[in-house]
C-alpha cells in the first residue's frame, strides 16, 4: 500500500458544542416575546403581568420584608438541618450502638412528607417562627443524615487501615477520614436539602403566615394583584439559583482535591 | 526493636461462612536494626503478615512479640501500603504529617519533621501538591516519608517500588539503603522480586504458596554497605540461585492451577 492518510478523527459524533450565542438570545428572546405580548395587550395584564413592570415592582424594595423574612427562616431551618443532618448521620455511620437506634428510626420517619407535619408543630411550638423554621428543618434533616450515612459507609477501608495503623483513634477517624469521605456526599445533600427547603417554606407560609414570599404570592393572587404575584415567583427562583450557586462555590471550597 | 512471630495463622472467614486460610504456622524473627526480606508469590499471604505485624489484624493462632525498649517519641511501627493508601483530601506535606499529628507533635515540629522527609525523598517542592496530582512513584515516596517521618522502630514495607519502573527502582532502592545506613530502623520488607530482596536484605525469609508457610531462610552473604557492582558477586547469585530454586516448583505448580 502507497497511499498516504492522514489518521481519521472519529470523534464527530461525540461533540457537543457550547452554542453560547444561542444560549443568551433563547433567554432574551423569551423575554422579549413575554413584554411584546403584554404589551400589546393580546394578554391581559390581569393574566400575565409585564416583564418590565415586575423588574419595578422588584426595584421599589416595596416588598423587602417579605423576603427578609423568608430568608431568615431559610436560613435558620437548613443550617439547623443541615449541621443535625450532618451529625447525626456522622455517629450513626461510625458507631454500631448509634447505627441500631438510628438506622430504622429514619426509615421510619423518613417516608414522612414533612408538609403533613406543619399543624402538628404548631400546635407543639406556635404559629410563630419557629413553626416554619422545624418544618424546613426537619425537610432537610433526612436527605443530610442519609448522605452523610452513606458517605461515611463508603469510606475506604485501606485509608482506615492506614490512619489506624499511624494511631488514630475514634475522633480522629470520624475527623480526618470518615468527615472528608463523606464531604461529596455531604454537598449533593446540601444541594438536594436547598430545593426541599425552598418548597417547604413557600408550602409553610402559604398555609400559615403573614408575612413572607409564600405569604405574598398567595396574597397578591386573592386580591388579583399579579404583577406582585410574578414578583414573588421571580423571587423564588432567584433563591434557587443563588442558593445553588453558593452550594457549588463552597463546595469547590471544601473539597479543593476534586480538581 | 525486635520482632518475634511465633506459630501465627491466619484464617480469613467472610460473611457467608466462606474462609480462605492465608498464612499457616508462621514463625520468623527480625533482630533489632536487622533488615529482613518477605518473599513469596502473590496471594501467599505477605501483605497479611505485614497487617499483623502493624496491629491492623489479630492472628488466629499464634502471637506476635516486640522485644526491647521503646525510646519515648518513636512510635513502634508505621507501614508503607501496597496500595499507597494517602489520603486524598491531604497535601503532600499534611499527608507526612499524619502520623505526627496523631503522636501530638506540636505544628512547627510536625511541619519541620515532615519538611526534612519530603527533602529526603526527593519530594520538595511538591508539598502542596494533592496526591492525584502526582505520578505512582512520587506517590509511593509520599507513602515513605509518612512512615519514615514518625521515626519508627519497626518499618513495615510492602512491595514499596512494585509500581515504580525499574531506573526508578534502582534509584528508590540505593536512597532506602542509605536511609537505613542511618537510621538503623529494623525494617520488614516485602517483594517478590528475588532480586530485590536479596540486594536489600540481610535474610531473606521465602514463604510458599497460600497458604503461606516459611519454607526457608536464606541469609545473604553480602557485605554493608551495599553497592550495585555487588549485583554480580558470587555471594549474590548464590543466595539468589537458592531462593530461585526454593520457589520454581511452587511458581510452576502456582502456573498450572492458574490455567487449569
Ligand atoms: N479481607 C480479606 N478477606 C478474605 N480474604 C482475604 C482478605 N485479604 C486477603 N485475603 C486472601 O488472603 C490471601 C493472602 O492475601 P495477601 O493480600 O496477604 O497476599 P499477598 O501475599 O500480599 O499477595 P500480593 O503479592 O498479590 O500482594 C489471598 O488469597 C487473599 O485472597
Ligand atoms: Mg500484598
């Protein structure tokens, strides 16, 4: 054979561009078309309110205690479940006393929808914060202990083998081994247990609050006023994304040898 | 320090009942600042040994004794793994630093200590690197200065430079006997490279096929400090020719049962 070729690229199939210009106008354009049919009142402003009237709406900060106070609950329910999640899924994963009284205790519970158990916490602690602050508390509490126990589990057991044998001792262990085995665990929790907890706080003030971004969608649809209604689902997803966003930062943070 | 294994087994027993019986009626010594070999073929039970030896597993039969003082500071043995098995969320410089860590060194001695290990296996300037930022036998070096760095009495070595090609080998080879040289550490290692054992070693300790019993003790007739010309010497075959022919019929029959 005399003929010259040159080494096919078989790769064509694989590749998958990045389309960045299509990305940012399939965005806009949707925007734009949402004004446009305002706009020209084909939908009444009643039905669909318009896109620059909820960026104003947005901008008058008229609506900032709604979400100061969402925030709050936010907050304090998922730091809360998370740091139990997080422990107690710890201990149950390392210690075989703590593994017996914890493993069918959650598989109890966990099957619970934890919508279901707001009445019951406000008859035990009010219709006060603390209320909403349990229920977002207890929503992320199981996906963080069960990562967190699988996380430990899978721990590798020539790296425990390796700190034993350099004389570490319990704390040590759940420390310097089982803590950093679990982390990518750990952070697909954190990440599944902010979605939890954004639908269980809008859930939690939609049934019993005065105050609040649930409170306030569920308000502005009784008295019909849907440019605030719209305001409050930008609002939402916007927690979303930045709570998302956080998560995936800290975590690089936290885990600096996934590269 | 001086280690006495005396009539250990081992059985390994899983879950379902099933059991493998790795090693049978075990007996060796290592003497203090002595530098023994382990040899056998794979699966006869040396990694397993070694674990008992480091506290890792209880015998099923048998006991393991350490004769002599323990100076305060040391800690009695550190192992190098097989398997490397740094922890991968530690730099290079907090991976040597572990065993320090867990015997209290306060942090400007662990960070000292562990600086003059990473120099000493050629690892400077990698301190911050992450583990699987580095090549197996960089690796493997990380896994030696860790062991080395607790300053330990017994040092257990399992196919250290298994992984490394053999120039690095070779290289690993002469800076572990310098390193020796120095610090008299007794050291117990593991190989199936005949070669290697016997080059290294003061005795070399031939185990046969699982499960593993001693089936002989070949002491190596060669001067210290060791130099490669001494590759050719007489004294060096000899010893090599000895364990070739302990271990040919156990090597063939180990090949057979493997294609059967
Ligand atoms: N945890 C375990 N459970 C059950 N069997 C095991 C276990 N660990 C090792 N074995 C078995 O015990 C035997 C000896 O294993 P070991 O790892 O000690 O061999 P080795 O001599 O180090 O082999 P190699 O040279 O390949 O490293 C093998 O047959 C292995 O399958
Ligand atoms: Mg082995």
């Amino acid at each position: 054979m005399s003929a010259r070729l040159s080494a096919p690229d078989r790769t064509h199939a694989l590749e998958r561009r990045a389309h960045p210009v299509v990305r940012v106008l399939a965005l806009r354009g949707v925007v734009v078309l949402w004004e446009l049919v305002t706009r020209t009142g084909w939908v009444p402003a009643l039905f669909l309110p318009s896109p620059s009237g909820v960026v104003e709406m947005l901008a008058s900060g008229e609506l900032l205690v709604h979400v100061a106070t969402s925030l709050r609950r936010l907050l304090l329910g998922f730091g809360l479940g998370a740091l139990l999640g997080v422990s107690v899924g710890l201990a149950v994963g390392f210690f075989s006393l703590a593994e017996a009284v914890g493993t069918p205790l959650i598989a109890a519970t966990f099957p619970i929808p934890k919508i279901a158990l707001l009445p019951l916490l406000i008859l035990w602690v009010g219709i006060g914060e603390a209320s909403k602050v349990a229920v977002i508390t207890l929503g992320v509490f199981f996906p963080m202990a069960i990562n967190t126990y699988t996380g430990v589990r899978n721990a590798d057991p020539l790296l425990i083998r390796a700190a034993v044998s350099f004389g570490a001792g319990r704390f040590s262990l759940i420390r310097k081994v089982m803590l950093p085995s679990a982390l990518p665990m750990i952070f697909a929790g954190l990440k599944l247990g902010a979605g939890t907890a954004l639908l269980l706080l809008v859930a939690a003030e939609m049934i019993a609050a005065n105050a609040g971004i649930g409170f306030l969608v569920l308000h502005a649809q009784n008295l019909m006023e849907t440019t605030k209604l719209m305001v409050g689902i930008v609002l939402l997803s916007f927690l979303g994304i930045v709570s998302h966003w956080l998560l995936v930062r800290l975590e690089r943070l936290a885990i600096p040898w996934k590269a | 320090m001086r280690v006495a294994v005396e009539r250990v087994s081992k059985t390994y027993a899983d879950r379902r009942g099933a059991s493998v019986e790795a090693l049978r009626d075990v007996s060796l010594t290592v003497d203090a600042e002595e530098f023994v070999a382990l040899l056998g073929p794979s699966g006869c039970g040396k990694s397993t040994l070694l674990a008992l030896v480091a506290g890792l597993l209880a015998p099923s039969a048998g006991a393991i004794y350490f004769e002599g003082d323990l100076p305060p500071g040391r800690a009695a043995t550190a192992m190098v793994f097989q398997e490397f098995a740094l922890f991968p969320w530690r730099t290079v410089q907090a991976n040597v630093e572990f065993g320090l860590e867990e015997a209290g060194l306060p942090a400007a001695a662990r960070a000292a200590r562990a600086r003059d290990l990473i120099q000493l296996t050629g690892l400077a300037g990698f301190e911050a690197r992450y583990p699987h930022q580095l090549s197996g036998g960089m690796r493997q070096r990380v896994g030696i200065a860790r062991a080395l760095a607790v300053d330990p009495a017994v040092l257990l070595m399992d196919e250290p430079f298994s992984a490394l090609d053999a120039q690095t080998r070779q290289l690993m080879q002469e800076e572990l006997l310098q390193i020796w040289e120095r610090t008299r550490t007794t050291i117990l290692y593991v190989t199936h490279n005949i070669q290697e054992a016997v080059y290294l070693a003061d005795r070399v300790v031939v185990l046969s096929r699982r499960p593993g019993s001693v089936l002989a003790t070949v002491p190596v007739g060669l001067a210290r400090p060791r130099a490669e010309a001494m590759l050719g010497a007489p004294a060096f075959i000899a010893a090599a020719d000895r364990i070739w022919s302990l271990i040919k019929s156990e090597a063939r029959e180990a090949l057979r049962e493997a294609g059967a």
